[in-house]
C-alpha cells in the first residue's frame, strides 16, 4: 500500500491502494471582528473547504457547516436539490426539515422559479412560507446552478426577523458561485 502525504485542509478518502494523508490543520474556526472582513473570510473558506472535492455530499455537508459556524443567529444552513421538479433535502446544519419541496413553493421555490436570490425580512409574511422550523423569521434563499442549469438551492433561517443584510446577501451569492463551481466538478458515477 502507498501512502501519500498531500497538505490538504480536508481529508479525502481512501483511493485504490492508497491513503491519502493530510497533514495541514483542520477548519480553523476563527472569524473576523469587522463583519464585512467575516464575511470574505466565509467565502474564502468554502472555497477552500470545497477545493479538490468531487463527492456532493461531502463538500454541501461542509459548505453547510462552514456558513453556520460564521454568520450569527442562524437557525438552519443547507441545501434543498432538484429531483425531477421537486426540491428534496440535501446536507444542513439545524433542526430536522421538510425532506421535499414542491415545484414552485414556498422561498426555496420561489427562488428556483425565479432563478434568482429571494431575501424575506419577515417569512410570516411571505404568502405560501414553508415553516420547517417554527422559530424561522427570516431567511435568504440563494439559487445554485451545475453547468448554467438550475440544480437546488442554499437556504439559511433566522430567527431574527430581518437578519440578512443586502451586503449579506452580496457575500452569500459569492459563496454560492464558489459552491457553483464545485458543483460543476463533482463526480457523480
Ligand atoms: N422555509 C423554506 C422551507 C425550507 S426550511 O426553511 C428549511 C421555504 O419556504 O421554502
């Protein structure tokens, strides 16, 4: 058996006869005073968390965790993906959530539909809000797309009513585009 000794900030699995080890450190989870620094630091990381990824559900379960750990207030972070014409769950961080989401419905719906971010100060006011989580108060909705096509969503819930800035949302769209990227290199035979 070979072993191969590759500095990587993630581990990547066992391969045909060899083991890949990582000798840098894990997540260094540390975030930045200024918000608008925090914020780059938060798409730098996923990108960093994402690079060399090629499994889905490993690189939306760290992606997932990664914008949890650093935006305050979150309740839910994760990723609803397009089956068919339904949105069904993907990797999160938060409470237990609707596993599928029908074509059109709800924030991640409307997204999908619009193929654009859907911001909501107050979900209850929101016609046709999907509550998955009853303390959700607002929520941010990012559309993510494989080869220019639509392929699901990022979701984030807040508790807080009106917790996503527009600068926010600026940084949270360049996260998606990073997540875009790797979507476009994920393996998926
Ligand atoms: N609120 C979403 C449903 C998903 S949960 O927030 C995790 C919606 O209205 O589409």
């Amino acid at each position: 058996m070979r072993i191969i000794n590759i500095p990587c900030i993630f581990p990547f699995a066992l391969t045909s006869g060899a083991i890949l080890l990582y000798t840098s450190p894990m997540f260094e989870a540390k975030k930045e005073t200024n918000p608008e620094a925090n914020l780059a630091l938060m798409v730098e990381s996923v990108r960093a968390i994402l690079e060399g990824e090629t499994d889905l559900v490993a690189g939306l379960a760290n992606a997932s965790a990664a914008l949890k750990f650093y935006l305050n207030d979150i309740n839910w972070s994760g990723f609803y993906l397009l089956k068919g014409k339904d949105l069904v769950l993907g990797p999160f961080q938060g409470l237990p959530a609707c596993a599928r989401i029908a074509e059109g419905k709800g924030v991640c719906g409307k997204a999908v539909m619009d193929k654009k971010p859907v911001l909501v100060e107050d979900v209850h006011k929101f016609p046709g809000h999907i509550a998955c989580d009853s303390a959700s108060a607002s929520e941010l909705v990012i559309p993510l797309f494989r080869g220019g096509e639509i392929f699901g969503v990022l979701d984030l819930d807040s508790p807080r009513l009106a917790r996503f800035t527009e600068l926010e949302a600026e940084y949270l769209e360049q996260t998606g585009k990073v997540i875009d990227g790797f979507l476009d290199r994920v393996n998926f035979s």
